[in-house]
C-alpha cells in the first residue's frame, strides 16, 4: 500500500458552508452556529482509497469567502493539489462567485483536480439553481454534488472523488 499527503483547499462566496462541510468531513459533526473564518483554518483527515489501495492524508485549507482573491488568499492556495469549490444552493449568486474563484485559481496556478458542492440540499423549498444549470456544472467543474453539511449527504462522496482525481493525476506523473 503506498501513502500520499496532499493539500487541498476549500472555497467560495462568504456563509456557503464551507466550514461547515469541512467539519461534517473531518469530524462527522454539524454545528448552527455560524462562525466567520479569518484568513484559514487547517484540518487533516487520513483516509484510505480501496480501488487504488493508498492511504491519502488530506490536509484540507478552509479559506475565509470571498467573491475574488487577493494577495493574501492567492498564498494559502499556493501548492494546492486540488479544489473544492463550494456554493450554496439557497443563493444561485455564490455559483457565480465559485465560477469566477475557479477562473482566477485556474489563471494562476494551472488546473487541478476540483469538485463543485452545492451546499444545503436540506433546504429544497429554497433551492435557487435549475437542475438544467446543476447538469451543465458537469462540463465545467471536475464533478457536482449537491450536498449538506448538516445532514452529511454527499459531502464524504465529494471529498473522496477528489482525493481520487488527485491520486490518479499524481499516478500519470
């Protein structure tokens, strides 16, 4: 069995549930409370990929939202393996601030393994993107999934395609 550590970076528009979906993944743990990132926040979560028997430990960077980057967010990506871009699908505005990180993240640094959550499926009376937009995210993002961080759904599933989109571009190297 062979073993990777590999960073990878959570982002998108303020109050999306980045956090949130960070510490569903890490944690198995959902929390109301809303709490504003400042600059990052770091956590790690080793998990095991049977299809390619390695055991991948993500260092997983929670960047405080934002709508673009600047400076300071441009350094805490820097060295990034993978993405996951994060909106919320209550607020059809956070696709475009997770489209427009996307574009500035791809214009500097290349592109990388990504996953796109719509975020709070648990909400689905005030769900504001089309399922038409949501199959064309397909084409544009590694793979989308609408997911909830209080519930759990889908947040595992999207972090651990990620990590093996990652291991199999760091296989074809």
């Amino acid at each position: 069995m062979s073993s990777l550590t590999t960073k990878v970076c959570v982002v998108g528009d303020f109050a999306v549930g980045k956090t949130s979906v960070v510490e569903r993944f890490v944690n198995n743990h959902f929390s109301d409370k809303y709490l504003t990132t400042v600059g990052v926040k770091i956590d790690t979560k080793q998990i095991q990929l049977g299809r390619e028997n390695v055991s991948v430990k993500l260092i997983i960077w929670d960047v405080a939202g934002a709508e673009q980057f600047g400076a300071r967010e441009f350094a805490y990506l820097r060295g990034a393996a993978g993405f996951v871009y994060v909106a919320d699908g209550t607020r059809s505005q956070t696709l475009t601030s997770a489209r427009k990180l996307r574009q500035q993240i791809e214009e500097r640094y290349g592109a990388r393994p990504d996953v796109l959550l719509l975020n709070k499926s648990d909400l689905p009376t005030l769900w504001q993107i089309a399922d038409e937009t949501i199959q064309s995210l397909g084409d544009e993002f590694g793979k989308v999934y609408r997911t909830s961080a209080k519930t759990g759904d889908d947040v595992e599933a999207a972090l651990i395609a990620l990590a093996e989109a990652i291991v199999a571009k760091d296989l074809q190297r």
